[in-house]
C-alpha cells in the first residue's frame, strides 16, 4: 500500500499577521504635519513670537517630534512617554530618517507628571492621551506639571472628543488604502464616564488585527477640563472649535469660540494660557 501524501502547510501569513500596529495608526489616526501647523500658527498669533521648544506628552512613536525639528533649524522638540517599545520603533521610523537632526529631538521615558530640567514654549497632548487620568486631583496634578515645565508665556494644547454620540456602544469604521480603521467604544458608564474604547484594523484578505490598541479612560468634558486648567493656575483657556461645510461635517479648520454647534459628535482644541 503506497503510502498517503499529505500536503505541506500554508506558509503564507495573512495581512494581519504582518501588521505592525504603529504603522497604521499613524496612518489612520495621526496628521503631525497639521498638528505641527496648527501648534505654530497659535502660538505665534497668541504670542506674536515664534516658539522654538515642543514638549510632546504621551508621544508614542515620537511623529510629531520628528515634524516639528523638519519646520525650522531652532526647533527642538521633547517627547515623554512609558513605553520603551514603542519610543524605539520611533527613533527607528522617525529620528534616524532626520539625519543630524535628530539632534534636536529628545525622548524621555517616565511619568509625564514628573519635573523636567527644560522649559518649553509650547506643551501638548494630543489623541485625547490624558484621558487616562480617570480622576480629577490626578489630572490636576498633570496640568500643573505641565505649567511649571513651560516659559513665562507658554501655551498648553490639549484635543477632545465628545458629543451625543461619544456615549454610544458603536463601531465606526472608515476606509484607508489597503485597510479599515475601525474604532470601537465597547463599554461607558454614564455614572462616572470611564469608557473603554479599542482600535482594531481589518484587512482585504479577511484577516484582522483586533484590539490592536485598547483604552481605558474618562470621557471628560469641555467645562469640567477649563475648571481643572484654571485652578492649576493657566491665565486663559480657549476653545478652538471646528467649522462645518455644506453639508454640516467638519472642515477642519478650528476658530475660537465660546459657542459650539449641536453637533452629535465633535473634536476641539483646548488651549491653556500659562
């Protein structure tokens, strides 16, 4: 009796298993480029100078870091964050792409709460990163940090999400090259406001790279947050609110203002004046 052939098995990883999850969030969710812009146009009409020093809080992969060194030879950047993992895919994907500027970037890993030994123009941060302080001495604390670590005229940037529908259990997803983001609000609690949120990306072939990031946060809001920023000491606090095109989405460009439309879902700019 001859004996059975079986086939070898597939060898082939599927898109997801070849995912580097940094990658696509960055393609999908960070646009350091903009942020850059927006950073420096707001500031110099606050403060009608230019600022040379970026403190980046809770800065992952370091982009804008990197971006911001790129817009003009003075710039020096700081980046703080915990994870070590993730600030060395950045010093390979971003600070070694820069060249001799690289030496303008500066990664710091620890508590973003903790004193510093520089003082900056300009702090931020951005993807609504500080809603990790579920607590309010927590975040004051942070704010406070954040002032003490800032020039005499200073500016503090923070972004924020709400509306309606930030309290909903949904999937969102959108459409990329080669992928889909999808963002995931899997549970809120609308007694304290913690909610847990996960990003997962979804590939051609069928595959997935589910709960590629998971987050566990309080959905602040917008009158909690300035409450928070003025007793930390901040002398302004300024709302930058996005204007709507035609047909009532975002257009992306952010004004002050002290009256926002009734949108179900929005992102702002919060700006604290040190």
């Amino acid at each position: 009796m001859l004996p059975t052939t079986v086939a070898p098995r597939s060898r082939t990883r599927t898109l997801a298993q070849q995912a580097n999850r940094h990658e696509y969030y960055e393609r999908s969710v960070q646009t350091p480029d903009v942020d850059a812009q927006f950073l420096d146009r707001t500031f110099r009409r606050l403060r009608r100078r230019r600022a040379h020093v970026l403190r980046e809080d809770f800065c992952g992969t370091a982009a804008l870091c990197a971006e911001w060194v790129k817009r003009h030879r003075e710039h020096r950047a700081y980046g703080i964050d915990l994870c070590e993992k993730t600030l060395n895919y950045g010093i390979q994907q971003h600070l070694v792409p820069l060249g001799e500027r690289a030496a303008r970037v500066h990664l710091l890993r620890c508590d973003v709460r903790q004193p510093v030994d520089f003082r900056a123009d300009i702090a931020c941060a951005f993807n609504f990163s500080y809603f990790a302080f579920k607590q309010r001495h927590v975040l004051l604390d942070y704010f406070r940090a954040v002032r003490d670590s800032l020039a005499d005229d200073g500016v503090f940037f923070l972004d924020i999400f709400g509306g309606p529908e930030s309290m909903d259990l949904r999937e969102e997803r959108t459409e990329h090259d080669e992928f889909t983001y999808v963002w995931d609000q899997d549970q809120f609690n609308p007694i304290t406001h913690e909610m847990r949120c996960y990003i997962h990306f979804e590939f051609p072939d069928g595959s997935a790279l589910r709960r590629a990031f998971r987050y566990e946060w309080r959905l602040w809001q917008i009158p909690e947050i300035e409450d928070i920023v003025r007793e930390a000491g901040y002398r302004d606090f300024i709302v930058y609110w996005e204007g709507t095109d035609a047909d009532g989405d975002g257009n992306g460009v952010f004004r002050p203002s002290r009256k926002g439309d009734d949108a179900e879902a929005f992102i702002a700019y919060l700006v604290c004046v040190k």
